[in-house]
C-alpha cells in the first residue's frame, strides 16, 4: 500500500469488464447520462454525469466533517455536489455550496442515506461517513469514467487504507477470499460508507432498506441490484481514508447483525438457499464467537429476525444466485 503521503492518483481505467452475455433491461436503463462533455472535451466521447456525495453524520465530529467535505470539493473535472445529512443530531456552520438535511432523530445508517439521496440529483451517487475522506483528487473522475464506459456497472466498492499507514484491514475487502487487498475485482456487496453507485441501480435496487438501522443494509441493496442485471466492483485503484475502528464499538451491534441477517435472507433468497444460508451462520458464529454475553445477544437477535417483520420479500432469481457463485461468493455464505 503506498503510504498515506503518496500523491499517486487511482489509475483512470476501469476493474474487470462486463461478462460477455448481451446487456440486460437493466443495463440498456443504466446508460442515462446528461449531455456535455467532461472538462469540455471528448475523452474518448464518454459523456458526462453529475455526482453526488451524500455524507452522514452525527453532529459529534465538527473538524473531521470539514475535512471529508473538503475531500469531496477537493475533486478534480467533475461536476460534483454535497449533501450532509444530520441524523438526529444539529449541524455546524457548513460551506455555502453544502446542502444540508437535519434529521430530528437517528433514523439509522440506510434510512439516513437514503434521504440523502432524496435531496440530490446526481447519476452517481458516492456515501462517505464523517470520518473518511477521500485521498486523491482524482478519485471521482476515476469512478466517473468507470461509469460512463460500462452502462451494467451497478456500484463501486472503495479500498479503505489506513492514514497511519497501516495494512489494509481484510475485512473491508468484500470478497470470501479476501486474497490481495490492492487487487479489483467483480463482488457480490460494497462497503457502504466508501462505494459509488449508479443512481438507476439504487433505484432500481428499492434504495437501502430503512427498517435495518445498522448493518448488512448494503448486501440487502447489492443483491438486489444484481438481480436487477448489474454487477458490483471492487476497485483497488479508489482509494479514501478511513481510522481503523471495530464495528463492535456500535451498541446493538450483535443483535442487529443476527436480525439483519435473518432478514437479509427472507427478504431476498429463495426459501432452500435462505435455510443454508443461516444454518451455516448459526454455525460460523458459534464456533468464531467465544464471548458469552456477545453470543446471546446474537441469537436474541436471530430469533426477533423471525418474529419480526422483514419487509417485502423479492426472492433472487436461480440465475442471480448462479451468477454471484460465479462471482466467488455463492449466497449461502
């Protein structure tokens, strides 16, 4: 990983290309762009698309605020716009180019973005939480120009580095092998504070699942934008900032991992691949799980998954679950 003073800017070509089968509806759909071209010129008759950056944040980080936002407008040939989004919590004084949505209470992490959205026009939309920001000024005409050039591209998942110049963390890699974190590659999820997605995708995908509050919100909208007919990215070569924090810090966090989880599952799978799915995850909790309290706080959860309501159920076509086997990470796990 280039250390955090590297001024190398993310490399202006795309991850891997779209399978050879023919667009789907989706993808024909996914080509709206707006006219005019970027900085002025053809480069390479790509059209231009306006980007928006929806930033959440709980009024708690005044400095590290200005500074993500600072990242954002730092962007170069762009045209690109802010949006923060205060959830539950008053704002700062915010540069006048800044939108600004005051939440008068915490509706969680998807429902919070997804008002965001609301409030913005752009054909992409890029989330950031207030303590990232993004490293290279580059960054957003990178993802632009992905974009333009393939119409069944759905979302972008960033590479997390870390300011202090540590390693990669492998759990921001969404892939089952996380193998090489400097390497792209097609997945089956994004991270949901450092991606870019297509707004005909998130349209299309029914937006982020609001009822969740915290965690698995972006697999929920990931699989359903590929079973939409577009595929998801993680690209190496867009890389921001982020502290290496534990998301364990979040109270709640086993339960709604376990009642997330058990939604994710009924909303989304058929009902043979929704049982494996979260018997293999009974399984891999308890053997990864050594704390006691930890442990029955997610079967708490597990078990409010079931009685509770998950939403509407959308099972994923047999040939989306096929297609994210071939991806490398069949939906059972």
């Amino acid at each position: 990983m280039s250390s955090p003073a590297s001024s190398k800017a993310p490399a202006s070509g795309s991850a891997p290309g779209p399978e050879p089968s023919g667009p789907t509806p989706a993808e024909a759909a996914a080509s709206r762009t707006v006219d005019g071209n970027l900085d002025g010129a053809g480069r390479g008759g790509m059209q231009k698309m306006k980007i928006s950056c929806v930033l959440l944040t709980m009024g708690n980080r005044p400095a590290e605020l200005r500074r993500a936002i600072n990242s954002v407008f730092e962007q170069r040939g762009v045209d690109i716009d802010v949006t923060v989004v205060g959830n539950g919590a008053d704002l700062p004084e915010l540069p006048k180019d800044v939108a600004a949505v005051r939440l008068p209470e915490n509706v969680g992490i998807p429902e919070g973005r997804n008002l965001g959205v609301q409030e913005c026009r752009g054909d992409i939309i890029l989330f950031l939480d207030d303590d990232g920001w993004y490293r290279s000024p580059d960054l957003a005409r990178h993802v632009h120009d992905a974009f333009a050039a393939d119409p069944g591209l759905g979302a972008i998942s960033f590479r997390i580095a870390d300011p202090d110049g540590g390693p990669d963390q492998r759990r921001h890699v969404p892939r089952l092998r996380v193998g090489d974190a400097q390497r792209s590659s097609r997945v089956t999820t994004f991270l949901g504070g450092a991606c870019a997605i297509r707004r005909t995708a998130f349209e299309q995908g029914g937006g982020l699942p609001g009822e969740f509050f915290y965690a698995h919100e972006e697999t929920d909208l990931a699989w359903r934008i590929m079973d939409a007919g577009f595929h998801i990215v993680y690209d190496a070569e867009a890389v921001m900032y982020h502290p290496a924090v534990a998301p364990t810090r979040h109270d709640n966090f086993y339960r709604l991992n376990a009642r997330n989880r058990v939604w994710l599952a009924r909303r989304n799978l058929p009902w043979p691949l929704a049982a494996v799915y979260l018997a293999n995850w009974v399984g891999i909790t308890v053997l990864r799980e050594r704390n006691g309290a930890a442990l029955r706080a997610w079967f708490r959860g597990f078990m409010e998954g079931w009685r509770e309501d998950a939403g509407p159920r959308a099972p994923m076509k047999w040939s989306t679950a096929w297609r994210m086997t071939r991806t490398g990470r069949p939906p059972i796990i």
